[in-house]
C-alpha cells in the first residue's frame, strides 16, 4: 500500500529525527542508542517496530551522531529526504477520495480505500518547518521553479481535499487541509510571486486536470482560482483551537496574496467572506476570542479599511447596519475591536476629506436622526468610563485604551463640524450630551496617581492616559462654545 509505505517513512523521520534533536537521550538511555535510532530512521525504519536490543553495537557509527548536533543540518537531511517522496504524496491524494461520515462528534472511515489524514498531514508540517530558520531558502535554490512546480502540483489535491470537507465527505476539523494551508502560506512568504503564477496559471485549469474541475458553491459552479481560494471551506464549529491555528494561517495567506497581487487585493475586500470572518471571529463577542485569528483578522481589516473607501464603507454598514439598528456597538460589554475599527473608519474618512471635500460618507451617516451615532457612542462611553470608575485602583490598559477610542471617535466626528452644527446636534439628537460632558470633567479631574495606581512602570497607559485627558479637555471646551455661540466654522 503506497499510503503505508510514504507514512512508514514520514513517521520515522518526522516524530524522530525533529524531536530527537531537540532531547535526544529522552528516546534512549545511552547516546549509543540515539545514534543508532537517528540512522535507522533516517534510512526509513519506522522506530515504534524496531527491537534495539537486537541491533549490533557496531551497525552505526558513533561519528553518524555529529550529523545532527545542528539544527540546519537536521533540516537539511530530512528536507531532501520529504522532498523525493512529494509527488508520491501528492499522487496518493488526488487518486482516492476521503469520505467520512460523523458519529458522536467523531470521524470514520467509510472503507479502507479511503484516506485517513492522519496518514500525510506530519508530512507537511515537516516539509514546513524544514523551510524556516536561516537555511529555507539555500535548501531550494538549486531548483529555481521549486515553489510554482510544487505548489502547481499540489493544488489539484487541494481542491480535492476541500470539495470533500464542503460536502461534508471529511471532517470540519481536517487537519490535513489546515497543514496545506500553512505550507502554502509559507511557499507564499518565500516566494510569493511563484506561489501567485502557479495559483493564477490558466493552463492549471484545462478541462484535462483535475485542478479544472469547479467547486459547487450554493449551486454555482467555481472554477476561478481566486474565488476558489476565497471560498475554502476552512472552518470547524465549536473547534476553536482549530479554527485559531488553521483560519489564522488561511486568512493570513489570504492578506499576503492580497498586498502582492491586484485581483487578490479587489477579491478579499470585495467578497463577503472576509466580512463574514470579521463578524463571526472579531466582533462576535460571544465567539470571538482574543488569539492569533482575532489579530490576524482585525489587523488586516484596520489596514484596509485606511486605504480602500468601498471597503472602508462597507465595513462601516457591517458595523452599524440596518441605519442603526442592531449595531456591534449595543453590546452588554464594550467591544474592543468595534471601537478601533471605528476610530479608523473616521479618521480616514476625514484625512480623505481634506483632499475631496464633501466626502463624509460614514460620519454623515453616524450623525443622522435615523442612526443616532452620538447616542450610541455616548453609551459606550459611559460603560467604559463606569467600569473604569469601579476598578480604578487595578485597571487595565484595555480599558484605558477604550475610553481613549470613545473620546477620540467623538472628538473626530465633531471637528468636522462648524460650531453651529455642533450646536444642532447637541440640542436635536444628543440627550445624552450632558452626562458626556460630566464623564470629560471627571477624566480632566483625576490625578496621575489615580489614573496609574499600582502601574506606574506602564508607559503605554500613561501615555493614553495623557490623550484622554487632553482630548476630552478640547471636547469640553468645543461644547461650551458650541452652546453659546452661532459661529463660525472651527
């Protein structure tokens, strides 16, 4: 069986000669030993069957040890090792069909033609982690073309690998389609201009390669290479270890494609699936959860949402859709993230403004009576500023740094304003102006002490700290002006 063969390898190589490295007595009691389990995994034993009381003394030279005493050279031996055996892979996958049906929570086998992933997902974590630390890219320079030819070659498997978890033929929680997608992403970092011509070549997708064959997607066929690669279905429900490590490397890839290539960076702030990422992994609070997903995600939203006006108000009516009406700002708790995005939704909207005048697209629609903005940052502020209040003496730097995007998105909304709008929209659709204008003098009010107390050392909050204060200082001055005067534009 060519599976068993290619696993009796990887295990040998993979689970040894990586983890011996790393503690290479904990596998045997003397040094001896080691060497001999290190050579005889090297040269495709499988070291759960061997018997080392039966091995000569004398089969192995002690000198065989010196060979991985580095770390390079471990990666060097198991890299070339992985590498011959890539296309026996890759051929094995695309010529079965993994099926599996759900009992219990757990995954089964239909029949014993069927792949386990189990059996080649090591294989692509040793691949990549043989293509970090200093020497990746000296262990491919001899082959010029290495990473379009491998990634060419395998992404027929992986359209494969996804029509089966898309028609729940395999496990939501595939493991092997989460390691391809890392070592694409790590193909991508090397060489992302490979990665992108092997991704995006025409003749990949003739009616004659498996590669060419459409995804059925909610009754429509996709054979676009971009919108295939959008629409992996790369999520586990309730899993969310494995949605924190694979979807992160996925919608990290995803980014990277997208700052390299033109139709990758229209297809990610255009298609609804990373819309549909941010609501369910970011602002979704009773989903989201701080990690590497989260980051990966609202980091990548932030900055495209600077430089893309569609994008920036599309992510706006995601936000705050419906003119208002079941907001991510009207949560039990204040959301973090809904709050940044905001802040950066405004702030590009005005520094756009000052070369296109007249393009308050998002703040025009915050302001109005059918949204009601300043009422609902209004009472974001005053969850902020009370759960401040209440744990003033161990207060964290997040709550800082709230407060510190609810006084500076109003602060950019009303600097658009000439005073006597400012004054309409205190008197019209700002009821809660007043307490507002309580919470600035509170904040303008506390001392350094009470702002730092039991973390002076955290340079960061004092400098938010600073930012607060002086922010609501102006805001508070912009509001006793606005009510007394009918003047000018600030």
């Amino acid at each position: 069986n060519i599976a068993d063969s290619v696993k009796h390898k990887i295990l040998g190589l993979v689970k040894s000669l990586l983890m011996i490295k790393k503690s290479p007595l904990s596998f045997a009691k003397s040094e001896s030993n080691s060497t001999k389990m290190i050579s005889l995994a090297y040269f495709g034993y499988n070291l759960q069957d061997l018997d080392f009381s039966q091995v000569d003394d004398n089969s192995v030279s002690q000198n065989d040890w010196c060979d991985y005493m580095n770390e390079e050279t471990v990666k060097d031996k198991i890299f070339s090792a992985l590498k011959n055996l890539y296309m026996n892979v890759v051929d094995v996958i695309i010529s079965q069909r993994s099926e599996y049906f759900i009992v219990q929570g757990h995954n089964s086998i239909l029949n014993s033609q069927l792949i386990d992933s189990s059996t080649f997902f090591e294989y692509f974590a040793a691949v990549r982690q043989c293509l970090s630390g200093p020497g990746a890219e000296k262990r491919i320079q001899c082959d010029k073309h290495w990473i379009f030819d491998v990634t060419k070659y395998i992404l027929p498997a992986f359209w494969e690998i996804d029509n089966g978890g898309r028609n729940q033929h395999r496990s939501p929680a595939d493991i092997l389609k989460g390691e391809i997608i890392m070592f694409f992403e790590r193909l991508a970092q090397l060489n992302s201009n490979q990665f992108l011509h092997a991704v995006l070549d025409g003749s990949m997708y003739s009616s004659s390669s498996l590669s060419g064959q459409s995804m059925n997607i909610a009754g429509k066929n996709i054979s676009d290479p971009i919108t295939k690669m959008m629409e992996v279905f790369v999520t586990s429900n309730n899993n969310f270890d494995y949605n924190n490590t694979y979807m992160a490397h996925f919608y990290s890839l995803l980014a990277l494609l997208a700052e390299k290539n033109n139709n990758f960076s229209n297809s990610v702030l255009n298609h609804e699936n990373w819309k549909w990422a941010l609501r369910a992994f970011v602002l979704n609070q009773n989903v989201a959860k701080p990690g590497r997903l989260y980051n990966v995600i609202l980091l990548n939203t932030l900055k495209y949402v600077e430089d893309n006006e569609k994008f920036r108000n599309s992510i706006f009516k995601t936000l705050i859709p419906n003119d208002g009406k079941d907001s991510f700002l009207e949560q039990s708790s204040p959301n973090s993230a809904a709050l940044k995005l905001l802040n950066s939704i405004f702030d590009s909207e005005v520094l756009h403004n000052e070369t296109q005048p007249n393009n308050l697209f998002c703040v025009s629609t915050f302001l109005s009576g059918e949204c009601g903005g300043m009422s609902k940052i209004s009472a974001v502020t005053k969850k902020v500023f009370a759960h401040l209040s209440d744990t003033i003496e161990h207060s964290t730097t997040q709550i800082v740094d709230d407060l510190y995007q609810c006084v500076n998105c109003m602060d950019l909304i009303l600097r658009t304003l000439s005073r006597k709008d400012v004054k309409k929209i205190m008197t019209e659709s700002w009821p809660e102006v007043d307490e507002v204008n309580s919470i600035f003098t509170q904040i303008i009010t506390m001392t350094e002490e009470e702002w730092m107390s039991n973390d002076e050392e955290n340079e960061h909050k004092r400098k938010l700290v600073s930012e607060i204060v002086s922010i609501s200082t102006d805001l508070q001055r912009l509001l006793i002006t606005a009510s007394t005067s009918e003047g000018r534009r600030q």
